[in-house]
C-alpha cells in the first residue's frame, strides 16, 4: 500500500494535501492549475504523502472537475510523491471508464497513483443528469458499482469485457465518505476508509468507530486503515490567519445561498456579509475541532487535539487560502512540524 519513499511524519502520522483546485474572483483555471503545480512541487520538497484532487461539478470557484486529467498533470510536474483521487464521484462514470483511466494513469506513473472514491454526485440533481443522462442510480448501486470497477484490475483472461490499462494493476482503492455508509462498506471490503470531517466534523468519531469495529481482513489490508479530511489555514499570526480564513467562510457562504462563486479574498469583518443564521450554520461546518485557523503554535496544538480524538493513520489537509504565497506558507508552516 505504502512505498519505499521516505516521508516526513506529524507525530508518526503521514500528512498529506486535498488541492479543490481554487479558482479565485481575479483569476482562472489556468492559473489555478499552476498554482496546484507550484504547490505539489513544494508538498514534494517538504515531505508530505498525497496530493489528491476531488471531483466537483458546476461549481465556478473548483477546477478538478475532470478529476483523472488534473491528477495526471500533477504526477507529470512531480517525482515522488502519491498523487490521486479524493475522489471520484463513482455514480457519475461507468466503472470502466475509470478502470481504463487509472489504468492509464498507473501505467504512466507506476506506484504512484491513488484511486479514492465516494458515492455523492458531487453536484446538484441537474448537473448529476447531465453527466449521467439519467437520475436512475441510487446510493444502495455503489456497492455493485465498487465491485464491477474492483473487478476490471483483475487479470481475468476470460471475461468478456476487459481494461486496458488497468487489469492486473495494483491501484490501492480508498473509499470516502461523510456518514456511515462508506465506513461501512469499507470495513466489510478491507479497504482504507477516508472521513471527510473537514466538513462533517458531527459524524467523524462515529464513522470511524463503525469502520474499526467492523473491518474484516483482506488481501489489500490486514487490519483498518483510516484518513480524516481536516481544514488548516496557518500564517505567522494568528490575526493574519483569521483574517486569510475569511476567503473560506466566503465560499461556503455562497454555497448556502445556493449560489457558489469563484474564491474571493479575504475581508476585514465577515460579520458585514453574513446573517448571524448563517454565522451559526457555517460555524457548524468549520467546526473548529475540524477546521484550524492560527499561527503554527496553535496548530500543532490544535492537531495533537485532533489526532489525540480521532486516532487516524493518516491527515489530509484543505487549505483555501485565496493569496499562493500565504497557501504556500500555510503548508511550509505545517510541514515544519513534521518531524
């Protein structure tokens, strides 16, 4: 499952990075994928693990909706470093389109590349037809979904349709998820399993307790293996960071008006902007156990917390900071903790 490249760990914990690919109010995909260069070059030099991508649709302020492209750009632009999925929406392809297209990556990019899937659209009921034709898939297919896609990295000389690239690869699969239901799956499959508390902190404890306590052995995974999602946005000062937070607080405001945006800067009182209803909804989703906003004092303390009460094998780390030199300086900031 893990490669022979020496990271740097958090207390013996691999931290890794979850790029949303920010597109900003003043720029544009071209440029959010060059920052998502800069960034996985630097992630590399300083020793984190992963650098995945997560598959978005219809929204103006995220540009990995073609998910399998982004990634194999971003393994182009590194060396070593595990780059992949966090993740792709299942429901939303045929199995063996993303057989043939991990294949290819995997292909490209031996021991590389990760494979995490989650079983949301990944968008509104209107966009989720228009990448599927069809609303007829429910969220009880994922786990036959999981199987015919696990089924196509089987070398099986006589089934009658087969993946190339793909069969007879070992791309490890992770299964996402926000609820119980993929912390259940994965346990019954022995696979990792990656809670996305970075927003869905209420479930996060409970997700990994079922999947701890139900995970049977398998041939990928003898015993569980877990990765919790968690937002960190650390400057030099704890003012600056509250202040770089704002740029996030933004965009899930948008998306609680029902009107997502590209990524704006930051502002000088958020309280200018939202309703104290909307203070209240979308502190519960930054919730701060979760979501870490100060100087790197108050991170490493805020990260003990969080690893201390979640007990994770791995973090994965969101940082939507709008300005690249102050997300630059978020990740440096956090790999200088890292042992």
């Amino acid at each position: 499952m893990l490669t022979n490249i020496k990271i740097k760990h958090f207390h013996n914990i691999p931290l890794s990075i979850l790029d949303l690919a920010p597109i900003t109010e003043d720029g544009d995909a071209s440029q959010s994928f060059a920052n998502s260069v800069e960034l996985a070059q630097y992630a590399e030099k300083w020793g984190f693990h992963r650098y995945w991508f997560a598959e978005h649709h219809n929204m103006p302020g995220i540009a990995s909706s073609a998910t399998s492209v982004v990634i194999g750009h971003i393994a182009g632009a590194t060396k070593q470093i595990r780059v992949g999925s966090g993740g792709i929406m299942l429901p939303n392809h045929a199995p063996l389109v993303i057989a043939e297209q991990f294949g290819t990556l995997e292909s490209m990019f031996p021991g590389r590349i990760d494979l995490g899937l989650g079983r949301a659209p990944g968008s509104d009921q209107a966009t989720a037809y228009a990448l599927r034709r069809t609303l007829s898939s429910r969220a009880e297919d994922f786990p036959a979904q999981l199987e015919e896609l696990q089924s196509f990295f089987q070398h099986d000389p006589t089934a009658r349709v087969r993946a190339f690239p793909g069969e007879g690869q070992d791309i490890p699969i992770w299964l996402l998820g926000s609820s119980g239901f993929s912390a259940q799956l994965a346990a019954q499959k022995g696979l990792p399993f990656s809670f996305a508390s970075h927003f869905s902190p209420d479930y996060t404890l409970q997700a990994l307790e079922l999947y701890r306590d139900n995970f049977k052995p398998s041939e990928v995974l003898k015993k569980p293996h877990s990765m919790v999602g968690i937002n960190i946005i650390a400057a030099d000062s704890d003012e600056r960071a509250k202040w770089l937070a704002t740029s996030q607080q933004q965009q899930f405001l948008s998306l609680t008006r029902g009107n997502p945006t590209p990524l704006k800067p930051p502002v000088d009182n958020i309280d200018d902007i939202w309703t104290s209803h909307e203070r209240a909804a979308i502190g519960k989703t930054l919730d701060p156990r979760s979501t870490i906003v100060g100087d790197p004092d108050k991170v490493k303390q805020s990260l003990e917390n969080f690893l201390n009460e979640t007990k994770a094998d791995e973090v994965i780390i969101n940082s939507q900071i709008y300005y690249q030199k102050d997300r630059l300086r978020s990740y440096e900031i956090i790999s200088e903790l890292m042992d």
